[in-house]
C-alpha cells in the first residue's frame, strides 16, 4: 500500500497541529541543550541517555507528521461493490460467486449524508465531507481523521507522546533533586541565564502533555481491545459490539497491519492489511 498525502483545510486543526509541534520542539531543543549534553560533558550520565531521548522524540514526530498527512481511508468515489459473478462462468461458479457477492454486498450500506455505498463501520465526517472506513473520530490535533489506515500512527503518537514527556518531567526532575551540580555553566549564554524559567515551562508541559494523553491513550487501547471505534462506543448498540470474541493480539495486528510486535512501534514502515485468523501466533 503505497503512501497516501491527506489533506484537511482546516485553520482550527493547524493551529492544534502548530501547538503540539512547538511543544515538540521546545522540550527537544532545551532539554538536551540545558540538561543531558551538560551532565554528558562532565560524565554523569552515559552518551545511551541522550540517544535514547532523540529516538524517542523522533518517532514521536514521525509518528505526528505521518498520522496527519495519511490518507485515514478514505472511500473512493466510485468503490468496487460486489455484484454478479463474471460473464462465462459455470452455473456452479455462478452460484457461488452470487452467494459470495450477496454476503459481501450484506457488509455495505448507504451513507444517508452523501448518498455513497460504503462498508460498515465507515462513518460520515462532516469536517472532511467524506466516509472514513472503520472512522474511530476525527481529532484537531493532527488536523486529521483517525481512520482504518492511521489509526497506528495515531496509537503510535499517543504511545511517543506519553514516553517524551515521562522523559522530559524525569530529566526535569533530577536536573535539581539527582544529578550533581555543574561545574562548567556558560552564564553569558541566554539559556543558562534563565535556567530555571526555561524548565519550568518545559515541566509544565510535559504536565499537562502527559496527563492529557493519559486518558485518551487509555481509552484508544480498551477500544482496539474491544474491537471497536470511538464513534461506536458512543452510539447505542454498545452491548453488541462489546461481544467481540476476538483476541487483543488478533485487534492489534489488525490495526497495525501485521503480527509481529516490535513492529508495532515502529513509525517508519507503511502499513498492510491483515485480514487472515490470526490463530493466536506469539510474535516477538
């Protein structure tokens, strides 16, 4: 599945976007500049550390730009709907093929806002004016549906969003009350000078970036646990979509296009769809 530009004009989604990117940038630029390249020079902590911490800020832009910019799944204008089995064919193919293509044609319903056939599950956004296959909702802070195709990048945003600020809030915290005190401080510099102003806000940020995401990262999981959608959750027939038999590996590899878990935090590879039993396979 080849990579996909999605976008949303919108100016209240962009603003959230330009939100999450400053804070993104602010906590990767100071943190390391004020606290681990410091500590680093004078042999505090291992080179491993600062590694570490741009990993994960990486995949956590990556994650961000790509969840944003993904086609969420989109239906096309004219979708490949099943309808008849292909001309000089048997009458036994025939017949099965018809029989295939009317419990196929069962998953499909018609969209009562733009008129279009479109599989369960999809749901109208009225922001995008357009069906989202498998729609979980459409969230302002990527500027972005979250839909079948992008839904792993955004539990992977949820995932590296969470980790980058434990990190930033530990770093900020043994700044003063763990690490030892520099010797070697450049005072001339700006950012030395207002120190402790700088990691205030950094620290506030990563408050309110930390348990903001807590509840929203919680929730995404129990839905893929559950083998449902934002969207569904909300509606009535709650009591039927909790019956889900499948298992949480089998909801996981769906959504992330594969079995294998390590893959599952790697924002850098394109996703593909899993559709065969999953038979409880135990991954690494």
């Amino acid at each position: 599945m080849g990579l996909q530009i999605h976008l949303v004009y919108d100016l209240q989604g962009w603003c959230c976007v330009s939100i999450i990117t400053f804070v993104w940038l602010y906590n990767t630029l100071y943190v390391p500049k004020l606290i681990l390249f410091p500590h680093y020079e004078e042999q505090h902590i291992p080179a491993a550390v600062i590694v570490l911490y741009y990993m994960v800020s990486l995949c956590c832009i990556t994650s961000l730009v790509r969840a944003s910019f993904a086609d969420p799944g989109q239906l096309p204008q004219d979708p490949d709907i099943p309808y008849s089995a292909e001309s000089g064919a048997s009458w036994a193919e025939v017949k099965l093929e018809c029989r295939a293509g009317q419990e196929e044609r069962q998953l499909w319903e018609i969209c009562n806002k733009c008129n279009k056939m479109r599989p369960k599950r999809s749901h109208h956004c009225s922001r995008c004016g357009h069906c989202v296959r498998k729609m979980d909702h459409h969230c302002p802070w990527i500027n972005n549906c979250v839909g079948e195709d992008n839904h792993w990048l955004f539990l992977q945003l949820c995932f590296y969003t969470e980790l980058l600020s434990f990190l930033t809030l530990l770093f900020n915290f043994c700044q003063y009350y763990y690490l030892e005190p520099l010797t070697k401080v450049k005072e001339e510099l700006f950012v030395f000078r207002h120190e402790l102003a700088m990691l205030r806000i950094s620290t506030l940020m990563g408050i309110v970036m930390f348990g903001g995401m807590f509840g929203l990262f919680y929730g995404q999981l129990s839905n893929v646990i559950a083998d449902m959608t934002t969207i569904e959750r909300m509606s009535s027939n709650l009591d039927e979509m909790l019956k889900s038999s499948k298992p949480w590996q089998q909801t996981f590899s769906e959504v992330f296009g594969t079995r294998w878990k390590i893959l599952w935090f790697i924002p850098f590879r394109q996703r593909q769809q899993l559709r065969v039993s999953y038979h409880h396979a135990n991954h690494v």
